[in-house]
C-alpha cells in the first residue's frame, strides 16, 4: 500500500512540476529578442533586407488595409510598408534596453534601414515613404504610415543621438504636414491620393510625433503642432459618452464611429506627453480618464482567468495602446494597466505559441491559424521590450 501511495505521490508532484514549468515565468527581454530573431528566419531576405508580410508565403493574401482594391488584387512578394514598419518599432523598443542597445542598432542600421529605404518614394514631392515598393507600380501614399516611420526615426534619435535618425524624422514631418488643409476646420488626411476623410490614425499619432519631435529639438514650434493636433482630434472625434475616439470624419461631416485600440492609445499618450511637457494638470486627468475607458472598453472578462484578457483585435493597435499606458505610467505611477499586460503577454507566451515560435492572433484560444502575420508578431516584440525595459 505505501509503494503504492508512493508511486502517485511521485506522479502528482511531476504534474505538479510540469505545470508549474508550463507556467513558468518568461523574462520578456528574451522573449522579445528571441522572437525577433524568429521574425528574421522566417520572414526575412538576406540580400535586400525586405520581409515577407505572411508566414508561410499566402499567394491568396490581399491587403483589405489599403482601401485600394486594384493594388490590393496585385500579388505583392513582400510586405507593405506598414507590417514593415512593425519590424522597426520593434526593434527600437529592443534597442532601448541596454544590454541589447548595440546589437539592435545593427540590426536597425543593416536590416530595417536597408529594406525601410525601399519604400522611400523621391519621385513625388514632398518626399515620403510609398505604400509598397519603388520598383513595383505606383502605389499610394498614406499619411498615417509614415507618422509610424517619424515616430520610429524621432525614438532611435532620442535612444542614440544619432543626427541622422532626426534628420530622416525631419523629412517625414514635412510630408506629413503637407497632408493639412482647412477643410472641416483643419486636419490630416488619411491617405494622399484619397483625401476623402481625416482620421484618427492620422492626426493622433501626428500630436505624439510632433510631441516627441519637441523633445529631440526643443523647437516649440512642435510643441505647439503637437497641442492643437491633440485639441483637432478631442473635438472632432471624440466619444463625449466614454470618451474614446472614432476613427475618422469624412469632409461631408460623417463620423466613422468605428473605435480601435491605437487611436484611444494614440491620444492616451499625447496627454500623458503633454502633461510632462507643459506640467498642465487637465491633461493629466485627460490621460487617466481615458486610460480607464480604454481598460474597460479593450479588455475583457473570460471565465478562469484571475485578469481582464484583450478583446480580439488587430494586435499591433494592442502594442500602440500599451505606449499610451507607459506614458501614463511614466507620469502617475499607477501599475494597474501595465500589471495586466504583463499577465497578458505571460499567458501569451505559454499558450498563444505555436512550434515555430510564432504568436497566434486569438486570445480566447479558439483559432489557431497556420499562416502568421508580421505585424501581428512583431507586436509581441515590442510589447515584450517595452514591458523588460521597466523590468517586468
């Protein structure tokens, strides 16, 4: 009988073991570089540095992003520039943790850069970055996509000091702004050849760029670009019910009342930027109200789990909400919001993997897609870094 007592006790504590191995604690700068490195073998070219937008190569993709369903219909062997321009805030945010600042500032310099400069289109003016690339036909050019690349080049300025991030960053803010008129009292549009609404995702990112680009330079005069870029976007489209933010208004006056989680994160992050910058309490209480509502609105309540689980979505709007709640961190102090990220990106990392080391896109576990997406996984990178740079 005690052989027998011996032998389950002995088999409950290896269960016991492995669950516990199962659940073990990732440190997240591993995971983000580990990942990294998986993105490149995977979906990277060595001789041009470009990246393939899905994995395995999916000959039926087509990109319904783009609003444009003749250049969507054309086959395209790389990515666009946007799930590009994933693999550059990613490894910016590994090049902000120190022990990984050199080896990713490589991997910026002779990777992102080389393949970044493909995209760069100086055959209309102002210079900007195309949607795919200069030796395929003309493709359209979006505001918002390159506000993502000036962001990019204003961070690795900031992380290196580099002159020739900010003089990149610089050049993109210059397109940018020539994206403006005053029409509906101002705004930037979403896409150069479709000026047919001004939305969110153009002008809320252009607060935090042009916020950022203030700290690069100390020019006041993104100081001020960045405020009333901030005050356009709260009155246009802001949801006085929870105050989250619509995606866009049309020149007509109709509002798109679709909400995603980048543009609440976007404007989370201007008022937390601008707090810091002008010391002006009211933005301070913008960026904690609205730190709640999007806590309550992008997060969700699943059975068995002890912590609100993101709502499925495109994640990389999830890793652009998450700058908002640092920013908010960096301010107040609060641990609340980026405490259930982790828990998040814990519980992704023991089951949202699949035996590659690629990230399913489903929360709930239901759907386990074969094929990845890069954006989707260089998500995870930057989570990850950005959470490991605060030391979780």
């Amino acid at each position: 009988m005690m052989r027998i007592f011996s032998f389950y006790l002995l088999f409950n504590i290896t269960l016991l073991a492995n669950g516990l191995q199962a659940q073990e604690k990732v440190h997240f700068d591993v995971a983000a570089a580990q990942t990294m490195k998986q993105i490149y073998h995977l979906f990277g070219n060595v001789e041009n540095q470009l990246l393939l937008e899905r994995f395995p190569f999916d000959e039926g993709f087509k990109a319904d992003y783009l609003n444009n369903t003749e250049q969507a219909s054309q086959q395209k062997k790389y990515a666009y520039l946007w799930p590009f321009s994933g693999s550059f805030s990613a490894v910016n945010a590994l090049m902000e943790l120190p022990k990984k600042k050199r080896e990713f500032q490589n991997v910026l310099d002779q990777k992102v850069l080389v393949g970044l400069a493909g995209y760069r289109d100086q055959k209309r003016l102002p210079v900007g970055y195309a949607s795919y690339l200069n030796n395929a036909p003309v493709s359209d050019r979006f505001y918002d996509d390159n506000i993502w690349l000036g962001i990019d080049f204003t961070d690795s300025y900031l992380s290196t000091k580099k002159q020739d991030y900010l003089t990149k960053a610089k050049e993109v803010w210059a397109f940018v702004m020539s994206g403006e008129d005053d029409l509906i009292g101002g705004g930037i549009y979403w896409c150069e050849q479709k000026k047919e609404s001004k939305n969110a995702c153009s002008n809320a990112p252009a607060s935090v760029f042009a916020l950022k680009m203030y700290e690069a330079t100390k020019d006041n005069h993104y100081l001020e670009e960045g405020r009333r870029l901030y005050h356009w976007t709260k009155e246009k489209l802001e949801d006085p019910n929870d105050g989250l933010f619509w995606d866009n208004m049309s020149l007509n006056g109709h509002i798109d009342k679709a909400k995603y989680s980048y543009n609440s994160g976007q404007m989370l992050q201007a008022a937390a930027l601008l707090y810091r910058l002008t010391q002006e309490k009211q933005y301070l209480m913008d960026a904690q109200k609205l730190g709640e509502a999007c806590y309550s609105y992008f997060f969700q309540d699943v059975t068995g789990q002890e912590f609100k689980l993101l709502k499925n979505s495109n994640l990389w709007f999830h890793a652009v909400m998450m700058r908002g709640f640092i920013s908010l961190f960096e301010q107040d102090h609060n641990p609340k919001y980026l405490a259930v990220f982790a828990n998040n990106l814990q519980y992704a990392w023991n089951h949202m993997r699949d035996e590659k080391g690629l990230f399913y896109t489903d929360w709930t576990l239901k759907d386990r897609k074969e094929t990845k997406g890069l954006l989707d996984q260089c998500a995870f990178v930057e989570m990850y870094a950005r959470l490991a740079k605060l030391g979780y």
